[in-house]
C-alpha cells in the first residue's frame, strides 16, 4: 500500500487488482494484472500511482481507474518485489534476482545487480537517495547514480522484509523474525540550483536532498556558505567566493555528521570569457568500428546509459583546460526508440533539462550546445530510452579574452531563403553557396569575425544528407552542420566563422534542399563576454509543471512571455543583454509547424528557431537578445505546441 496523505492511498493485491482510498472509502478494485499478482504498489503524487506484477510487468494509474500504460520492465525483472516512487516520473523497483531497475516515465532501465539474493524492500524518500533490502538481512543505498556495498543489519538470519525511510538520515526497517531496526543517517545532496557561477560567489542557491533538518553547517569545499534550512529537504545558500575555478563538492554537516560526497553533488565556479572558434574536430564517436576518433568507439548509449566525454585537455583536438565552456555539435545517431540526450559538465548532478531530441528510426539528429566544462575537463551525456550512438564535434571554447571575439546581439533577421528564387535558387547535391553576411542585416561592414546563424534546410523531397557551413575559402570541415531528411524542415543553430571578405559557404552534402539562415548576432573585437551555465530549467508550458508558462500551450496568437534574468534561481541576473538557451516543442500539432524567439514586447520577426512535423518532439539552441526588464517572447505563429526553455548561459 502507498498513501500520499490520510486523503490519498492505492493498494495493490495478489488478484492483480488496485484499490483507491479517498479518505472515507475504498474504491471498487480496478484490474491490472489478468494473469499474475500485484506484488507493490507506490504512489508519488494522488494522481499517479506505478505498480509492479511478479510476471514483470508494470502499470501506470492516474488516480483511481484502469490503467493508462502498461510497461514491461526490460530485460525481464525476474519477479518485481517491491517500488518507490519519490517523484513523478522517477521509480526504483526492486526484483527476486537481487536487481534493481529504474523508470524514468516512459522507459524502465537496464537492471543494475545489488544483491545475490532477492532484495525484498525498497524506500526512496528522494530520487537520489534509497534504502532497499534483502533476504540475506542486508541494506543498501542508492546514492544517485550508484549502489552501495551491502550492510548487514540482521544478525538473526530473518531477512529484511521491508524498509520506509522519511528521509536520508531516518529509516525504519523489520525482518521475519519480528525485529525492528533503526537506521540513522547522514544529509543528502540530491542536487543544487543554480549548479554553476561566477568565481566571485554571491549567488544564491537552494539546495535540494533530505535529512537537513538541524543543518550545522555547509561547505563548499573549505569555504564556509552562509545558509538557511527551510525544511528537512531544502536548504537556501550565498555561494562564498572562490579564486580558483572548477567543481568543488557541496556538503551539509548536521548533528550525524556531514553529508557523503557524491558525484552529483558538486558545484561548478566558472570564468566568464570569450569566443574561441576553431575548425570543426570531431572528439566523440560511439559507433562500432569508429576511427577518428576511436576513444569511444563501441559505447553506443543504451536506456539510462551515461557517458563522460573529454573536452578539453592536451590530447589533440581538444581544447585548452583553462577553458570555461565548450562549444560543440552534438548528434543522436540511429536512435532505436524516441528519446533525448541530456548533456552537462562532467561532476554536477544531471539537470532536469534535455539536449538534443530524437525519434525512431532517424538517421541523425544533430544539435548545437556551449555548455561549461566539467570535471577532468569533460562533459556528461546521459541517453533517456532505447540505443543511440552519439558524435561530438567541437567547433569552439570560452576563456580568456586575450585572443577571442566578443558578441553583440541583433534583432532576428532572415539573411537569406532559396525558396526564393530571384534570391538564391535551391542548392543542388554536392554544390555549394556563398553567403556574404559582413554589411548585412545589421551586421557591420569589416571585422567580424564569425556569426550567430540559424540554419534550417527545406523542401527535401529524397532520402537525405547533411549540409556543412564554414569560412568561404577555407577547407570543408569533415563533420555535419546540420542533417536532414525527406518531407521535414529541420535547423540548427551554428557559429560560423567568416572569410576576410566577410562571408560563410554552406554545402550540401545528399540531395537537394532549400535552405534559409537567420541571423541573431556576431562576434567582433568589441562586444560581451560569455557567462556559461550548467544547463537550468526556466519554463515549461506543459500542464502540471512546476515552471513559467506552464499548462499555457503556446497557440496561433500574441507570444508568450519568459523571464530570463531575476527568474528564480536561474542565475542569470539584471544587465544580461542576451540568453544562450535550448528550446524544445513537444505533444506538437500533427500538422506541423515553427517557434520563434525574440525579445519581449518587439514585433515578431519573419524567422524561425526550430521547426516540427508530425506530431515530433524537436530541440535547438536559441541565442537571442533580451528585453530592457530581461524577458523573451516565444511564439508557434501557425500551430500549437508545448515549449520548453533550458538556460545555458548569457552575454553579458
């Protein structure tokens, strides 16, 4: 049985049947399971309830009522024990062959082995935290991304037949012998928000986890945070200064002793600087038999699979370790299942925020990100559902001024459309244009060094291709600008170098297309500085979202308005003159369509961020300037859709 509140329980039994409590009664049973019996039921809000059958199988409810999905959990759990859902969308389920598996809401996770014998409980007060226990009489804990060695707590040979925890540092569990057991443990960090910023400190900050109740104290590294607990599991911050940059761990001592350090527990002091563009190097490649590189060839990222990639460092190809943040082309290649990358530096806790989006059956979805670098001078890539191999191509860094350009924003702008013919005629296989862009646009007439483009290619009426942007007259980078396929409108945001003469080519690389850039900014000797951010959640239209705009779909009609700077614990403050973000659409019209950012309360402009067909969920990097009061306006001028708006950083 689980109950959210005295007016809010499920109960599951051998029939394979749920029940509904209301406070007064219980409901009639609803029928899961025809075939097998209902071992675990929990519940992590009234209005979703995940159950487990020892065939495997599992069942999501929306409150009382048949289920509306049903999951088989792969590979099979072999008798599914017992589950705990501490969020929605986030379950940890138990089975009798010692396994563990997660369900991230659309897919269950590889099993990770924690035990020899059947691990018969399981509590997770948050989604980084769990107690689960066994038939052999030991414990183990979930520490966000890892199981601990098992403890043995009953020295009677009963076996643990169940555990509840109230929070990290307070569990109970009894065995078949009838005895009870305390566990008193330590704080958790489950995560920190903002997770990144400047060396000079004073942002402020909510830390996120369990067992803060009676907080002492909280360090980031050696350096002592002033703090307030405002319940057991939150804790609001003043990041102290720092003088050197990088990830140090973030702990809180309370009267059991100071929090263990995880590899999510971390938070990032990072330089604002400049762009360095470089030629296109491709530092990543995932797939079986890859050569150039081959570092990581052979790890094709499976359901809930994580993979660290180096960035920076002295291997060739990669970028200084003084670097601030990366600035790469990171693509989803033969996805097997509908999914996303989330991607972040290396050391931090992954954030609620995704990367790059991909269907079934694509041949390659790419996406731009500039995100800061991590720990060891890496980032982390973390695949949602089903196989996915993954290139990264890095085409520029952030860091000191001496020798980079700085940016300067301007209102969107379409540069050109070769679906216009009197324009540019559509680009042909193999063939390419030149874009003269120095004196246009708002763009000055001499040193500019690369520009801030959205490319988008149109019109594709055969298998596809991919197109490649660079400095007129320089060599073709041997890596993708952007992919695409037939009968869809696909983009990419691109930094592109320009010739001396102040112009990019783009070739195309398949079949025909036609193709439309969008200019949003430059880069020059004068200008503003990069502010790079650990990927940061700020809007979500989506009903039931704890973000701006949410349960507002975006439709036909006047924009939608996003606070950037001030909003939360974004991190981005008052005086940003542009956001650096990823925007997604998802559960979009079937008939298709286009988003636009722009800065709050100008008129919108004819330009497109990011296009969708059929029903997809699609991401892309938005650069765009802000508003006097630090806001952006979104709009889906033809189509309704759902938006979402991860920051990744801001000029300023």
């Amino acid at each position: 049985m689980s109950c959210v509140s005295s007016q809010s329980c499920a109960a599951a039994d051998g029939m394979g049947q749920v029940l509904f409590f209301n406070g007064t009664s219980w409901s009639a049973p609803y029928v899961a399971d025809v075939s097998s019996a209902l071992t675990s039921i929990s519940c992590a809000t009234s209005t979703q309830c995940v159950a487990v059958a020892f065939d495997g199988k599992s069942y999501l409810f929306n409150g009382p009522g048949t289920p509306i999905a049903t999951e088989v959990i792969t590979p099979p759990a072999d008798g599914p024990l017992s589950i705990s859902c501490p969020e929605i969308y986030v379950c940890i389920a138990v089975d009798a062959n010692g396994s563990a598996f997660r369900w991230d809401g659309s897919s269950w996770s590889n099993p990770d082995q924690i035990s020899t014998s059947p691990v018969t409980s399981i509590s997770c007060p948050i989604s980084s935290w769990c107690l689960a226990g066994d038939g052999a009489g030991d414990t183990y804990t979930w520490e966000g991304n890892s199981w601990s060695s098992p403890d043995s707590i009953d020295s009677l040979g009963g076996g643990i037949s169940a555990v509840s925890c109230s929070s990290s540092a307070t569990c109970l569990a009894v065995d078949r012998k009838g005895m009870g057991y305390d566990y008193v443990g330590l704080a958790t960090v489950a995560s920190i928000s903002p997770s990144s910023g400047p060396l000079s400190g004073g942002t402020s900050v909510t830390i996120n986890g369990s067992g803060f109740t009676g907080a002492t104290s909280v360090q980031f590294g050696s350096l002592s945070a002033i703090f307030s607990v405002t319940s057991d599991g939150v804790i609001t911050a003043t990041v102290p200064a720092s003088t050197t940059p990088g990830v140090l761990p973030v702990t809180v001592t309370t009267p059991n002793g100071t929090s263990t350090l995880t590899s999510i527990s971390g938070y990032l002091y990072v330089n604002a600087g400049s762009l360095h563009s470089v030629t296109s190097t491709r530092v990543c490649d995932t797939r079986s038999g890859a050569t150039d590189p081959s570092t990581y060839q052979g790890q094709t990222l499976g359901p809930g699979g994580l993979l660290d990639v180096a960035v920076a460092g002295s291997a060739p190809g990669l970028i200084p370790l003084s670097a601030s943040a990366v600035v790469a082309n990171v693509t989803a290649v033969g996805p097997t299942t509908s999914g996303f990358l989330t991607i972040w530096p290396a050391g931090l806790g992954m954030p609620t925020a995704s990367s790059v989006n991909f269907s079934a059956g694509e041949i390659a979805v790419a996406n731009l990100i500039e995100i800061p670098v991590g720990q060891g001078g890496a980032i982390s890539i973390f695949n949602s559902t089903g196989n996915t191999d993954v290139l990264v191509d890095i085409v520029g860094w952030v860091g000191s001024a001496s020798g980079g350009t700085l940016f300067n924003s301007l209102p969107p702008t379409r540069v050109i459309d070769t679906r216009v013919p009197s324009l540019v005629p559509t680009v042909s296989p193999g063939s390419s244009i030149n874009v003269q862009m120095e004196g246009v646009s708002g763009i000055p007439s001499s040193g500019v060094a690369a520009v801030a483009v959205n490319v988008t290619a149109t019109d594709i009426y055969s298998p596809g291709g991919y197109l490649v942007a660079y400095a007129t007259g320089a060599p073709k980078p041997d890596t993708s600008t952007l992919n695409f396929v037939e009968n869809r409108a696909v983009a990419n945001r691109a930094i592109v170098d320009l010739s001396l003469s102040g112009s990019m080519t783009i070739t195309d690389f398949g079949v025909a297309a036609d193709i439309v850039v969008d200019v949003t900014g430059y880069f020059s000797s004068t200008g503003y500085l990069f502010h790079p951010l650990s990927p940061t959640r700020i809007a979500d239209t989506r009903p039931g979202s704890s973000y701006q705009l949410a349960g507002h779909t975006l439709v036909p009609g006047p924009p939608s308005l996003v606070q950037i700077t001030g909003y939360g614990s974004d991190g981005v403050p008052s005086g940003a003159i542009s956001v650096v973000a990823n925007a997604t659409v998802t559960d979009t019209s079937i008939s298709g369509g286009y988003l636009t950012a722009f800065p709050a309360g100008t008129s919108r402009p004819s330009t497109s961020d990011l296009n969708w067909a059929d029903g997809e969920t699609v991401a892309n990097m938005i650069i765009t300037g802000l508003s006097p009061t630090g806001a952006i306006d979104i709009a889906a001028p033809i189509a309704s859709a759902d938006a979402v708006i991860d920051v990744t950083g801001w000029y300023g």
